[in-house]
C-alpha cells in the first residue's frame, strides 16, 4: 500500500458516536488507535488482507512480527483457532475479559498477514469498555498491535498517539489514560509446556496458579544471542526505546544519587522512582513507587517519551524489582536500554 502521510487523522470521543464512527471506519478497512486498558492499540479488520498490510505500512513494523488479534466475547474465539486447549480455557475463565493474550493453532480465517506466516494466532479480549464496544461496534476480530512508530515506547494516552500518528492512521479515539500501562502478557499454548513470551500485569505466579508451571523464554529477561530464533518474532527487535541512551542501573538509592553526580556535567537525565529525584542533582522524570511495580507499569511509557521531550541525551534508570508485575517492567526497561546496564551492588 502506498503510505499517505497527510491523511486528515479524526479524533473521536470516547462516546456512542466515537464508537459507531470508529466501527464504520474499522469496517470499511482503515486504521483506528482505539484506547484499552494495557496501551493504545492500531486497530485494523483482522480478516482483510489489505487493511492488516496498512498497519504495517503505517507503524514501520517488521514484515515478520506478528499481531495479537482482539476479540469482545469468548464465543468469537472458536472461529480463530483450530482448537481450544483445555488450558486456554482455565486461563480465560481466570483473566479474561483482560491483560492476557494466549497464543493458538490458527484456523484459516484471519488475513494470514496477522499472523507472518506462522501456523499460530494471538488472540485477546481486552477489559476496557470501548475497547470491547469498538470491536462489538466493526462486528469483525480486530488486529491491534501498540500504536505507536516501531521501536518507539507504547501510547498510553491519546496524545502519545497523535505524536507518533498524526496523518498517517484514520482516527484515535481518546479514551484518556491506560489504566495498566504496559502490554499484556503473552503466553504460547502451542509447546508441551506453556511458554511465557512477554510478561506483563497477568503475572507469571498467577498463570501457575491456574494451571501449574510454565516456562519462560529466556528472551524476557536477557538479549536473544546471535543466531538464536525468537519464539516471538517482537522479541529481537530494537524496542520502547527513547532518543537517549539509557542505562539500567542496578544498586542503591545512595549509589544511584553518587553516580548521578559523578556524571553530571556529561548532561546526564535521572529515572527514578517517586520522591527520589530531588536528591539526585540531576533533571529527572520518576515513574512510580520504588515497591509499587503497578504503579511502574502505569508511569513508564509516558516517562520515556517525557525524557525525549526534555531533549536527554544520556539516562540513568533506576532498576525494578524482577518478580510479580516488575518483570513486566524490566522486560521494557532492559530492552529500551538495548541490555546496558551497570551493577553497583
Ligand atoms: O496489550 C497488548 O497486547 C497491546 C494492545 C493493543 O492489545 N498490543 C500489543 O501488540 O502489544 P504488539 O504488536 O505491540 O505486540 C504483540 C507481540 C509481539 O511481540 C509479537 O511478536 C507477539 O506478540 N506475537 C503476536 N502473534 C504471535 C504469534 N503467533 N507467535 C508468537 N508471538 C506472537
Ligand atoms: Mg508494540
């Protein structure tokens, strides 16, 4: 498809008219940012070749990673897939409507660019309300990946979206902020043992208190080797990153403020949990309670993107915790600071 890149991008409110209008335009195979509770996501007709094609076109996104499809009710599932594992079905009795996307045999109904050629289909039902009227609304599965440019960090508000968008997608409809913040957590159902690709506020210990233990792919926490094939294609690539270089800084709150003015007049930007930034004698943004990953979750995203607008050039980030809903936010934090991180313990 040809990028048209001075398309009149309408904003919709989050109400029955932005609703029916976001549906119609859905239907008719253009793009939507639509609000749901994890991040914006650049929603398309699942089932057309061609408006899938235009989220690729119109984010930048890789040929080769595929799009997690959303779905309003559970009896759209069936459709999708060629069978649903008994597992699918503890975890959707447990976390859905909501933050879990679970990964299944395809049927041959989705546009086959969902899914880049593999034999599997993300699929999720997210809790927010609009999310789900929208998808009620366009009466089709809608493929959504985050909306934002590739690489960048994920929207969490309407503006985040236009930032990145503006003229190059149909409509955002402003649903105010996510309540949760960061993508939901992907789990493949397709291997022996369930395989947890990318955490997030569904967590680890509460997949296993559902339905036993699961592994995790070693691509969470660390950078894929040379060679390696990621069980998921979003994996390898260059994420949620801001201009900056980030660095992820492992040890105290006292170690951190001394590294801080150590590297000070190198124009060094601080990110820092709440009510830490003042005793670092650096500008800096903080993005949650230091024992509140929740609340982590919530504030990192929009925190990247407040760093690139205050023009840092080189940041410190103070790490999080690995357990619980921390892993969600490590996962994003290693990766925008493409695994550099510095161990002051
Ligand atoms: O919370 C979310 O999941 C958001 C909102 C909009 O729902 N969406 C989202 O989509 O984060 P996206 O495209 O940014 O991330 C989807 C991830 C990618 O890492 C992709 O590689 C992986 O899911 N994925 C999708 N389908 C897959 C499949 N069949 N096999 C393995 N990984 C898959
Ligand atoms: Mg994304």
């Amino acid at each position: 498809m040809k990028m048209c890149d001075n398309m009149k991008t309408e904003i919709l409110t989050d109400s029955a008219d932005g609703i029916a209008r976001a549906g119609e335009l859905l239907r008719s195979g253009s793009l939507v940012a639509i609000p749901t509770e994890t991040v914006y996501g650049l929603a398309a007709n699942a089932l057309s070749s061609q408006a899938v094609s235009s989220i690729f076109a119109a984010k930048g996104r890789p040929q080769d990673n595929p799009l997690i499809v959303h779905i309003s009710d559970i009896s759209e599932l069936a459709a999708l897939v060629t069978d649903i594992p008994e597992n699918a079905l503890t975890l959707a009795e447990a976390f859905w409507p909501g933050p879990l996307t679970m990964i299944m045999k395809r049927s041959g109904i989705v546009a086959p660019e969902v899914s880049c050629g593999l034999d599997t289909v993300a699929v999720r039902m997210p809790s927010h309300k609009t999310a789900a009227a929208i998808i009620k609304s366009a009466g089709v599965p809608l493929s959504a990946p985050s909306a934002n440019l590739s690489g960048k960090p994920s929207p969490t508000t309407a503006r985040h979206v236009l930032d990145d968008m503006d003229g190059r997608i149909a409509a955002v409809l402003d649903g105010g902020e996510c309540s949760v913040g960061v993508e939901s957590t992907v789990i493949s159902l397709c291997s022996e043992t369930p395989r947890l690709l990318r955490p997030g506020a569904v967590t680890p210990e509460m997949i296993e208190s559902c339905i036993g233990h699961i592994d995790i792919d070693p691509a969470v926490t660390d950078r894929l080797q040379n060679g390696a094939v990621a069980a998921s294609p979003g994996m390898k690539y260059k994420h949620y990153a801001p201009k900056a270089e980030v660095w992820l800084v492992r040890g105290s709150l006292d170690s951190f403020a001394g590294l801080c003015r150590d590297e000070k007049s190198g124009g060094v930007m601080a990110l820092c949990f709440d009510g830490e930034g003042g005793r670092l004698g650096v500008p800096f943004v903080e993005y949650g309670g230091a024992n509140d990953p929740l609340s982590q979750c919530r504030g990192l995203f929009s925190a990247l993107r407040t760093l690139d607008e205050l023009g840092a050039v080189k940041v410190f980030a103070r790490c999080p915790e690995q357990d619980g809903a921390g892993l969600a936010v490590y996962n994003r934090l290693a990766r925008a600071a493409a695994f550099r991180i510095i161990d002051l313990r």
